[in-house]
C-alpha cells in the first residue's frame, strides 16, 4: 500500500499574485521594478533604478518582505565585511502562468484527438467538447440550477466572463445570415449576443484551437442553463477583433 504524504502542500500560487496584496503605488513600483531581477537584487540596485534613496528603497523592500510578496536572503560573502541581502520577488509572472497553462490544456486538448479543423464540423467532437466544458462549468459553480430565468442568469454569467479574461460586451442578436442554422428553434424572442472583446487563450497573436473554443461554449451553455429554453452558438472570430456567443430563448 502506498502511503500518503500527509505534509501540507505548498502555498497556493494564487495567494502569491500581486492582486492579493493591498500594496501602496509606490510599494507596487517597488515590486515592479525587483520582478526585472530574476535572480534577485540589493537595495542599492532597486535604488539606482527607481532613482532613489538607497534608505528609502530598503524600506520599501522591507515592507514588502513583511507582507510575505518578497523574501530576502544572503549572498555568498566575497572577502571582509558584511555579506549583500538580496531581495527576491516572490510574486510570480502572471503572463509565464498563463502562457505555461495555455500549453497544457493545448496538448491535453490534442491528446483527446482534437483536430483544429474539424471541431466544429465533426457533431462527435464538438459534443465531446462542450460536455468538458458542462462538467468545468459545474466543478467552478458557474452552472445556473439557482437562477429561474435566462435574464437572471445572465449579469452573473458576464461578470464570470470577465473575471477570466473576455471583456464581454452584449447587444441585441441580428438575423443570422446562415441560410441553415445547426439546430434553429420554432419560435423565440430575447435574442442576444455576446461579443468575446479577449481571449486569454491567444499568446503572442496565435489563436486557441477550436476544440477549447468548443469548450468554452460548453461552459457558457451550462452556466446559462435555466428552466427557460435557449439554444447557444459560438462564433469564433467572426468579426475583427471579437468572437459571438449567440443566445436564442424560446418563448
């Protein structure tokens, strides 16, 4: 039988961005300038490059390591005198966390044999990824069960969306200018669309692959789930610089 570590796991990274820290600007500047010293830096570095007081630039830096975003440490003494503190940011990069976990859910979506050309033409394979999506959409919570109408469920859904990153925007739905729509409802009123303004998915220009785009319309059809009828269709890109969630209510 294999044991289980009982020990405590690490801190959470989340509890290390620079959002959980109430910081003064200048403490934020600070900090700011320490995270362009990747192995670390002295006070009268941080100093010189915020053109400051060597004595006012430690005291910042000793604020922050009480508040626990920076930890300081000795470096190896080099001849007589009193060893450098050097001063370490341990607020991660918020750009290298997105981008690492970019990577994985991009191999995770190809390794479930998701073809970026095929997603959202193979029934199969869309299906496979909207229930991921459902079932991420229930684990966070965000599924609508409590909300009576799609009205209600609506504000909390865009205010999901723009905590992780969209910058949803919503209008009324125009006519839809496909002469056969996938599964168009008899009879509907409410039409809306939801224009996606960013992506959190998209590192240096190069877009998601479909499969998490289908993910993602799962996750928004789940959490919009009500007892009123809808029927959600993602559009990605297209328009410039936005992608659509169309969402139509029967009456």
């Amino acid at each position: 039988m294999i044991a289980v570590n009982e020990n405590p796991a690490p801190q959470a990274a989340t509890e290390l961005f620079t959002e959980s820290y109430r910081l003064s600007p200048k403490q934020r500047e600070v900090l700011t300038v320490l995270q362009g010293f990747p192995e670390g830096a002295r006070a009268i570095e941080v100093a010189k490059a915020l053109d400051m007081h060597v004595n006012t630039a430690r005291g910042h830096l000793e604020e922050l390591v009480a508040q626990d975003a920076v930890r300081v440490v000795t470096a190896p003494a080099k001849g007589r005198g009193r060893p450098s503190l050097i001063f370490q940011t341990r607020v991660p990069d918020n750009r290298a966390v997105a981008q690492e976990y970019i990577t994985l859910i991009e191999l995770m979506a190809s390794l479930l044999g998701a073809s970026d050309e095929d997603v959202f033409q193979d029934p199969a394979l869309h299906a496979k990824a909207k229930a991921v999506g459902a079932q991420w959409a229930a684990i966070m919570g965000s599924n609508a069960s409590g909300w009576e109408t799609l009205e209600t469920a609506m504000a909390p859904m865009l205010a999901r969306l723009r905590a992780m990153g969209f910058d949803p925007t919503t209008e009324n739905a125009q006519p839809t200018e496909d002469p056969e729509p996938a599964v168009p409802p008899a009879d509907t009123s409410g039409d809306v669309s939801i224009h996606l303004n960013s992506c959190p998915f998209i590192v240096d220009g190069k877009r998601p692959s479909s499969f998490v785009c289908a993910v993602h319309e799962g996750f928004i059809e789940e959490s919009l789930r009500t007892p009123d009828k809808i029927f959600l269709e993602l559009k990605p890109f297209n328009a410039p610089g936005t992608c659509e969630v169309r969402v139509t209510q029967e009456r």
